[in-house]
C-alpha cells in the first residue's frame, strides 16, 4: 500500500532538491553582483559626489570674490563664510575615501593650494582698512584666480578618476551578470531536463495503471455494468480498482430496482391517465398526438386510430389553437370565463367542458409537447344557470311588494294615515332606506342576470370618449363638491373614436367615480384619465383615498364582494356589473393600489375600425 506514495515522494523530492539547486545558484550570482554595485557606490561614486561638492563651492567662493570687486561687500563675505565650511567638509571627507591611483597626490595638493588660496581671499575680503579698488584687482588677477582654477582643476582631475572607475566597475559587474545569467541557464535548462526525466517516469510508473481504471470506468459509466477491473496491484491503484468493483455492482443492484420502480410508476401513471374521468390529450413538440385516455377516445376516437396524427384530427378548432399555441409560444392556456367552454354533444346529451393546456418540458427545460384537459363542468354550469335564472325571477317577483311597501311608506310619510310622531317617523325613514336599498339590489341583481344571460347585449356604436368622460363627470360633480372633493378629468387631444354602448360605458364610469368619491376624504381628489394604448382606449379613474387592501384586490370584481372596513355602498354587485359590461365589449378591467396613496380602477375599450 506504500508502492505509489513512495514514489510519488521520492520523484517530488528530486524535483525540490533541482529548484533549491537552482535557487542557490541564483542567489550566489546575485550576491556577487550586489557587492560590485555595493562597492561602486560605496567608494568611487562617494568621490564622484564630494568632487563636484568641492567643484561648486570653490566656484561659490570664487564669486565672493567678485561680488567684492563689484562692490557688493556684503554679499561677497556672506557667500564665502557659508562655502567655506561645504568645501573644506567635503575636502576631509575625499582625503579619508582615497580609492583609485594619483587620488591621493590629487588631494594631497589641493589641500596645500587651499591654504593660500584661502588667506588670499580673507586678506581681500577682511582687510582693515579695505584696499583699494586697483589693489583689489590686482590681488584677485595675479593671485586669487590662478589658484582658483588649479583647485578647480584638481578636483575635476578627481571627478574624472573616480568617472572611469565607476565605468570600469560597471563593465566588471555587466561581466559578472552575464556569467551569472548564462551559468544560471545552463543550471535551469539541466534541471529542466532531469526534472522532465522525473515526470515522465513518474507518469509511466503512476498513470499508466490509471489509464486502464480510467478507461474501464468509463465502460462502467456508459452504462456496461456488468465489467470489472482487474489490476493485479497492491498499492492504492489496487484498492482503487476494487472500489470501483464493488461500486460496479452496488450500481447494477440500484438499477435494477430503479427499473422495477420505474415500471411501477409507468403501470400506475398509465392506469390513472387512463381512468381519468375527464378527457385528456397528450401531443408531441411538433403538435402530433400521442395519447388519448378512455374519456377523450369517447370524444374523438380510439386512440390506436389517431396516435401520430396531427392535432387537427380533434376537429375542435379552439383545441387545436390552444394546443399549437401552448406548443409554439410556452403559453398556459387555462381561460375561466366563456372563452374557456367547450361545448359537445355526448351521444343525444349535451355537454359543457372547460379547456386547460400546458405545455410539457423535461428537467433540462427542453420542450416535450402539450397536454389537453377537458373538465367536464356541465354540472356546475346547469347550477348556474339555475342560480341565474332563480336570481332573476326572484328579483322580478319582488319588484311588485317592494313597490307596494314604497308606495306605503310614501303615504305614511305624507301623512295621509295620520300625523306621525317623532319617533313613528324614524322608523319609517330607516323602512324607506331600506327599501331603497332592496331596490337597488334588485335593479342590480336583475342588470346582472340580463347581461350574462345575453338579453342586452351591447348596442355597439362609434362614440367619442370624451363625450363619455364629460357626459359621467357632470352627473357625480354635485357628489363630489358636497363632500369637497377636487373632480377633473383629463384626456389628450388625439383620443380616437372607439366602438362602445355609450349607455354602458358611462354605467361603468359612474360606478368606478361613485366608488372613488366615497372612499376619498374630504378635501382629496378624483381624476378621470383616457389615452390611446396600442388599438385600445383605456380609461383610468384614480382617487387619494384609503387604498383596497392587497388580499381583497383579487376579489373585487366577483359578485357580493365587500371590503371589510369600507364606506357603506351597495351589495357588492356593482363592479361585477362592470366588468361584465367590459368583457362584453371586448375589453378588459382591473384595479391597483397607488405607490403614494389611493386606488386606480382601469379599462380599455377597442378603437373604432
């Protein structure tokens, strides 16, 4: 068990010992060429420095000297007495770095020419009594600026020996980092190959073997369980190969019982497919039937005639649309209102089903096909229409008693009974306001029952929608200036005419600015919107009130739909109304919260032509 790991240490081992090799290597070269540049700036470039230091303070007091004779006493002894120290520091510093050959004489005499140079300078600078402008001249002529030009030379003569130093210094250490760089490669590239050496039989010795497990799981991975892997090694391969071995067959026991549940499943998912009571059609990605269950056969076909048909031998023309369309643009089709129906006839019975598909795709997202719900519901719409038809007669058959109790509480309220008392008359106001109620429930209840029944149906007629905005915001504007609330309407000039019972529609506004004044507080406001949108006019009432809370905005438009904590209205049928006059026109409604505070109430009516 020690065989792979042993070698594999001892071929990294190898390869260490080459990089430290080299890495000394390159840390000697670079140590010696650190001291040639450590001793060219230690000694000559020093030289250099305080050569041109001494250069440019015998020049500073060379100029003392002739501000003097300019007359600039002043300046002349202050330029002097600050140059003088610079130089004679600088001077000591070169007489203890002396590097080179003639250095040392080079000092030697610059020192002895300073001395009377300097007292030449003090005699023509500090004399007492001055001398005179000709004596001065003089002095500075014959005496001061020969010896300034000898020191000055002198130094420069140092600056140039310590010059050729240096350059002859870089030359050796350019030298000694070319040997540097090409003992450094020839080091590198020998490692190179011992350490290529060590690798390749590294990777024989090691990878080989791995190369066989590697292609034998491969085998295995395709699905050939039924292979092994026989390695007649000790070391980790070995062990590695039985892994796999026992791997190998842990897998061949799992697919067998994922086959037997997978049968299972299908067996099941057939069966109840199969004895689904409401009809279902199942199609492939390019719109071809593949299966249809007992209840659908019963509809279209026995199957066996129709797998790898096209949908179209449905002969149901909404079917076939629904399903193209859930096939070609990923599109649910699950409508809830008529355009979801499907009406057949089932032998001499007539049947109503509600049409549900979608599309099928697998866990990669890659689309499968679609599949077609019909839920028979002709139960549910038999017991509506027995409601409608209750809801109907009812209202009408208690039009004539509420009338009557009406015409009674007029007659009480007139008098013509007896004069009430005070508190007789209470009563019969709160009768009269509910029986106003009841009323409006029933002229409510009835409009409802008349409108899905299809009795008045739109008189669809070209109208303005201004004339509409203007026509409903004069009816509610006495409303809205009672309970002092800014009205306005807005629409842009270039509203196009839209198709639309006029009747109706101001129906629909009423209601939505009726709803908007009476949930707004005193002192908020009202708007009335219209702007064209695509091929439709869509209206917008907003108001600054309360809001509708977000879980009841869902609900709204369902018929007896009250918002708990609102302002007293009707019974609730008002938006159903409403939307059942927009659906009619082919139009749809809806409502939403503001950001800032408030409702909006939306709808949209087709333009004309």
């Amino acid at each position: 068990m020690r065989d792979l790991r042993v070698q594999l240490f001892v071929s990294h081992l190898a390869l260490a010992g080459l990089m430290l090799a080299v890495m000394i290597g390159a840390v000697v070269s670079f140590f010696h060429l650190g001291r040639s540049i450590d001793r060219i700036l230690k000694d000559n470039y020093a030289s250099v420095i305080v050569a041109q230091d001494m250069k440019e303070t015998l020049e500073r007091q060379d100029s003392a000297a002739t501000f003097y004779l300019e007359g600039r006493v002043r300046e002349a002894r202050e330029q002097y007495r600050l140059n003088r120290p610079l130089f004679e520091k600088a001077y000591s510093y070169e007489t203890h770095n002396i590097t080179e050959p003639g250095e040392q004489e080079m000092a030697d005499d610059i020192g002895l020419s300073y001395t009377p140079y300097r007292e030449g300078l003090a005699r023509l600078l500090e004399a007492s009594p001055p001398l005179s402008t000709q004596a001065a001249h003089a002095l500075y002529v014959q005496s001061l600026l020969p010896k300034f030009l000898h020191l000055k030379a002198q130094a420069q003569a140092i600056l140039e020996v310590n010059q050729k130093a240096i350059l002859r210094a870089n030359g050796e250490a350019k030298a000694e980092a070319r040997v540097a760089s090409y003992t450094g490669m020839a080091v590198t590239a020998g490692a190179f190959l011992l350490a290529l050496f060590f690798a390749i039989w590294t990777i024989r010795a090691a990878l080989d073997p791995l190369r066989t497990l590697a292609r034998q799981a491969e085998e295995i991975g395709r699905g050939h369980l039924n292979q092994r892997i026989d390695l007649n090694r000790t070391d980790e391969i070995g062990a590695l190969a039985v892994s796999f071995n026992r791997m190998a067959e842990k897998l061949r026991e799992a697919r067998r019982q994922e086959e037997t549940r997978l049968r299972r499943a299908e067996r099941m998912s057939d069966a109840a497919l199969e004895n689904l009571y409401d009809p279902v059609i199942v199609t492939d990605a390019q719109g071809r039937i593949v299966h249809l269950n007992k209840s659908a056969e019963g509809l279209f076909g026995a199957a066996a005639g129709m797998a790898g048909s096209p949908i179209a031998a449905v002969s149901d023309a909404r079917i076939v649309e629904a399903v193209n369309r859930a096939i070609q643009q990923d599109s649910i089709s699950a409508a809830e209102d008529e355009a979801g129906y499907i009406p057949m006839t089932v032998g001499e019975a007539q049947r109503t089903y509600r049409l549900r598909v979608t599309p099928m795709r697998d866990e990669e997202s890659n689309l499968l096909g679609a599949v077609a719900v019909l839920e028979d519901i002709t139960h549910l719409r038999e017991l509506d229409r027995l409601k409608t038809e209750f809801i109907g007669v009812a209202s009408h058959e208690l039009r004539t008693p509420v009338t009557s109790l009406q015409l009674s509480v007029q007659l009480l309220e007139e008098g013509a009974l007896g004069e009430l008392s005070a508190g007789q008359r209470e009563v019969v106001a709160a009768q009269r306001e509910d029986l106003q109620r009841l009323e409006r429930m029933m002229r409510d209840l009835l409009d409802m029952t008349r409108l899905e029944a299809g009795v008045t149906p739109p008189r669809i007629e070209i109208v303005a929608p201004s004339d509409m905005m203007a026509a409903s915001a004069q009816a509610v504007a006495l409303q809205a200036e009672a309970r002092q609330i800014t009205l306005r309407t807005e629409a842009s000039g270039d509203l196009p005419l839209v198709r639309a019972d006029a009747g109706q529609i101001n129906r629909v506004l009423l209601n939505l600015l009726n709803n908007a004044i009476r949930h707004t507080p005193p002192g908020g406001s009202v708007v009335l919107l219209a702007h064209a949108e695509d091929a439709n006019v869509v209206f917008t009432v907003q108001d600054t009130g309360s809001g509708i809370p977000e879980e009841h905005l869902a609900q709204i438009f369902e018929r007896f739909a009250q918002v708990p904590g609102a302002t007293g209205g009707g019974a609730g049928l008002g938006l159903a109304i409403a939307r059942t006059i927009v659906e009619a026109h082919g139009g749809t409604i809806g409502a939403s919260n503001l950001p800032e505070r408030g409702s909006r109430f939306r709808f949209n009516l087709p333009v004309a032509g």
